[in-house]
C-alpha cells in the first residue's frame, strides 16, 4: 500500500477518536483544548498498525529576548523574557518502501521567563505538524508545559514591547509573527527620580535590593507577583529560604537570596 492509502487510513482512524480534553482557565470556566500527549499517543499507535514511522527533522531555531513593561501602582516595571522560534519538516515514511515519505512544516514559538522557551517551541511546532498532517482539529488556548493548556498569565498586563532580534546569521522568519513595534513607549519610562541602578538588568539577574523587588515570581501560589509585592507579606522570609537550591531561574534565586539577607539584617 503507498504512503497516501496509508495516511489516509490514519486520517479515518484518528476522526472515530474524541482527542479533546476538557480543562479549566483560572476563573473556572471549563472549555476544551487538544493536548499534545493525546495527539502523540493517539498518532503513534494508527501508524504503527498502518505501518508509518514519523519523525521531525531539518529543525532549525531562533532564539532573541523580549523586553517587556509594564505600569503598577505609578511603577514602571521591566521583564526580560526569552522566545524562541522553531520551524521543521515532520517527515512520515513509507516503513514497508522507505524511500517513500512525505515532508510537513511545522512551525512553534516558545515564550518563557525561564528556560521552558525551547520546549514550547518545540512541542508547538511538532503537535502541529502531525494535527495538520492529519486534520485533527485543534481545541483551544494555551499552557505551561503543554503550550495549550492555560492562557499566558502575563499577556495581557504587558503594556509596551521591545524586540531584541535573533542574530542576522540565522536563516529563519517565522511569517506568522507580527514583527515588534518599535515605537516609543514613552508613556512606560520610569519616574524621573528613578536611577538607573534600581533597573532590572536585562538579563534578568538582580544585583542588589531594588532589583530583586522587581524579579517576577513564578512558584504557584505567588505567581506573576513581584518580588517587591512579596516582601513585606509574614510569609516573605520562609519562601525566600524555599528558594535555596532550588531547580529555578537565575533572577528568581539571586533575588531570593538578596532579600532573605536584607531580612535578616532588619531583624538583626
């Protein structure tokens, strides 16, 4: 049987499947995605019994920084956010003539404060290709590690973008991003009195007490509050030490660690 038959039997297989999964967004509200696990194991099972191995390849990757503002309570505040662009061809083979295959795009973009930006990419770009390869419809909005999942927390809240592009050497545009506005976000510059030490650095890594109140949380039950928000709560001082050896961006344990000794020094 040639590769198309093949496909096509896949296709028939995989529309008898309900792939959907229904999740909450963080008001409560119920509504349906298609989870990459769902596509993988639900595609990988139809093309072993139809005889078609599939796999990504020609992978090639665009990394570059996001500098986002935002305004708070008169506070000007600056995030240093990583993206990554991913485009590939998921090629699906004929296992019975291996020199019969058939090559489909697929292309993700990751945006992580931390260093899940790759993963997303990636898992975008290659539940995609095999949905669109086999008309799976899509469900719904996005998550942390299965990128469709929950909607981006900080989206919204961002009132001013800067794009610091990928390096020219690499052969990549992503054609369904918008390219960043340049504009002058005048309206987001920090206060007059505002000196330039207490800026975030734009890798995102304190150096001393008024940037580590401005590093952006990520541990659940604090998540997208800033460290500065965080300070003067009772339980401050127990997550700081929580942050010790932890698995967690750089920003996030140097901001903890400046802060527990600024604690501790005011108890002293």
């Amino acid at each position: 049987m040639n590769l198309l038959a093949k496909m096509l039997n896949v296709i028939n297989e995989l529309t008898q499947q309900s792939l959907e999964t229904e999740v909450t967004d963080s008001s409560g509200k119920p509504y349906k995605v298609t989870l990459e696990e769902a596509v993988v194991s639900a595609v990988k099972a139809s093309e072993a019994a139809n005889g078609i191995f599939s796999y990504p390849h020609s992978i090639q990757r665009a990394d570059s920084t996001l500098k986002r503002t935002s305004m708070a309570d008169g506070v000007c505040k600056t995030y240093a956010v990583n993206k990554v662009d991913v485009t590939l061809q998921y090629r699906f083979v004929n296992v019975e003539q291996p020199e019969e295959y058939i090559d489909i795009p697929g292309i993700g973009t990751g945006i992580d404060y931390g260093d899940k930006a790759p993963g997303k990419a990636y898992t975008y770009a290659c539940k995609y290709a095999l949905m669109k390869a086999y008309k799976i419809p899509s469900g719904g909005k996005a998550s942390v590690d299965d990128p469709d999942v929950q909607p981006s927390s900080m989206q919204d809240a961002m009132t001013g973008v800067e794009r610091t592009p990928a390096p020219a050497e690499v052969p990549f545009e992503n054609p369904l991003i918008p390219k960043a506005d340049t504009s002058d976000f005048t309206e987001n510059l920090p206060p007059e009195n505002m000196h330039p030490e207490d800026e975030l650095p734009p890798d995102g890594i304190p150096t001393n007490v008024a940037q580590a109140k401005k590093v952006i949380c990520t541990v659940s039950n604090y998540r997208d509050k800033t460290f500065g928000e965080i300070y003067p709560l009772d339980q401050a001082e127990r997550l700081f030490k929580w942050y010790e050896g932890k698995n967690k961006p750089k920003g996030e344990l140097e901001a903890a660690r400046i802060l527990l000794a600024e604690k501790q020094k005011e108890k002293a």
